[in-house]
C-alpha cells in the first residue's frame, strides 16, 4: 500500500504531530469554554489495520457531543499495514498517549484523567495497549496512564480464535495484519495479557455479530477473572451496517450506545 498523504485537520481541530513520521499525527478538538484543564478522550479508528484516517474517523456528533460534556477530544493517524506492522500501530498509539500526558498544560488537559477509544481494529489496539504493559513501559509509562478503555465492536481480542471464525474476506484481513505465526497471534491478542496488570476498567460495546460478540464476551470474562472491573454491553445492530453504525452514531441522542459511553465516562472521570 502506498503511504498515506498528508491530511489536513479536521474543521474545528487542531493537528500536533506526536512522532516523526508523517503518519503519526492527531487532531484534537478542546472542550468550549472550559476553565480548567479537561479529561481528553483519545480516539483510534478502525480500518483492518490497513486504512482508515483520523479526519473521518467518527460520525457527524461524536466529537460535538463529547466536547459539550466537558472533554477534549482526540482522534489519531497511525502507521499502516503492510507498510508497518501491528507492532508498530501499538507503539503509536502509547506514543500518542505519552505526547498528551507531556503536552498536557500546552493543550489544555488533564494529564491524569485519559481514557483511550477506538473502533474494529482501533478496539482491538486500545484493548492491546490497555493490557499489554510493554507498549507503555517502554515510553516509562504504566497501565495507569489511561483512565480507562472503551472498545467499540473490535475484533481479534483473542487472533488465533478469530482466524478459525473467519469467512475468506476476513481472513485474508487477519493474515495481512496477524501473519500466520500462532506464538505472534497470541502475542498481539488482548486477551493473553488480560490476567493483568491492566488499564483500570474497561467498556467493551459490541453489535449483533457472532465473531465480534464472541470476541468482546471473552475478553469482558478474562478481565473481571483477573479483578478489572469491564463492562461488556450488546447493541442492537447486524452485519457490516450495524458494526459501522456503532461509530457513525455515537454521539446521537437516540443512539443506545451514546448514553451507556456517557454514564462509564462520567463514572470513571469522576
């Protein structure tokens, strides 16, 4: 795949690179108004960690509702299979943890009260991140340094046990990002590191789907078994349209996911 160009930032952001190569970039939309430095929601969009973009990364409402409660918001490019390897869209992620945590005073946030969202693929990163220390040990961080993680119907939670549920598109997806290595699979999958230690709680949405519900059950078991506290809510929605809609519409006020995210966030951010 050829390298991503350059996007502009979305309306109403602001773009901060938090690493040097051009695909390590992030648009941040800051709360209206606010007086005090703000919890920031750091969000990772999906794609089958092959595309997807930081610009059109959520629905029409979601950034605007989020702001309105008070957050700031944050939506991140990463580096791409098969240019990259999921290895590496791990590390950008932590990266961009740690550049929010070090650029707090600058961009108006608290650095202590971050939680980490993302969708498909970025679900299955967030969930990575969030329960494999190694990614943030390595930037002199702990699983502390987020708050929390919201994952919104990811997939590949647990890679070899995806695989065997994969239809041939989907595979061939899996294969490109995982290989096909069992001791790398299991590697990159959350839910071998999920006896801990592990980001602080967990919301896990997932949609009418066998593999994705699934998924998100398991990982939800393997978390509350090691004493994180995760929360695993299903959604009503099928298929393809249903697992896009789950990020087009948060943010709506008649969405069922938006108000299950607001109340775990208003809990968590105290």
């Amino acid at each position: 795949m050829a390298a991503r160009m350059k996007s502009d930032p979305a309306p109403g952001a602001a773009e901060y690179a938090y690493g040097a190569d051009p695909s390590q970039k992030l648009d941040l939309w800051t709360s209206e108004g606010a007086t005090k430095p703000t919890p920031l929601v750091l969000f990772v969009h999906g794609g089958g960690w092959k595309q997807g973009d930081k610009t059109n990364a959520t629905g029409a409402d979601m950034v605007g509702h989020l702001t309105g409660q008070g957050y700031a918001v944050a939506s991140i490019n990463y580096r791409l299979v098969p240019a990259a390897t999921v290895e590496k869209q791990a590390q950008d992620v932590a990266a961009a943890i740690a550049w929010a945590r070090d650029n707090a005073a600058k961009i108006g946030i608290d650095p202590t009260k971050i939680v980490i969202m993302g969708h498909s693929a970025g679900a299955h990163l967030v969930a990575l991140v969030g329960t494999d220390e190694r990614w943030l040990e390595a930037l002199g961080l702990t699983e502390g340094a987020v708050r929390g993680v919201i994952a919104l119907d990811g997939a590949a939670y647990d890679v070899p046990s995806q695989l065997d549920q994969a239809g041939p598109m989907m595979r061939n997806t899996y294969e490109q990002a995982f290989g096909s290595d069992i001791a790398r699979q299991r590697a990159l999958s959350p839910t071998t590191y999920a006896a801990g230690p592990n980001a602080p709680t967990f919301l896990i949405l997932h949609i009418d789907r066998a593999d994705g519900k699934a998924q998100s059950e398991a990982l939800g078991e393997a978390l509350a078994k090691s004493g994180t506290p995760a929360q695993v809510k299903a959604i009503d929605g099928k298929g393809l349209r249903g697992h896009m809609e789950i990020n087009r519409e948060l943010g709506r006020a008649d969405y069922p996911a938006t108000a299950i995210v607001d109340d775990w966030l208003k809990t968590v951010f105290g």
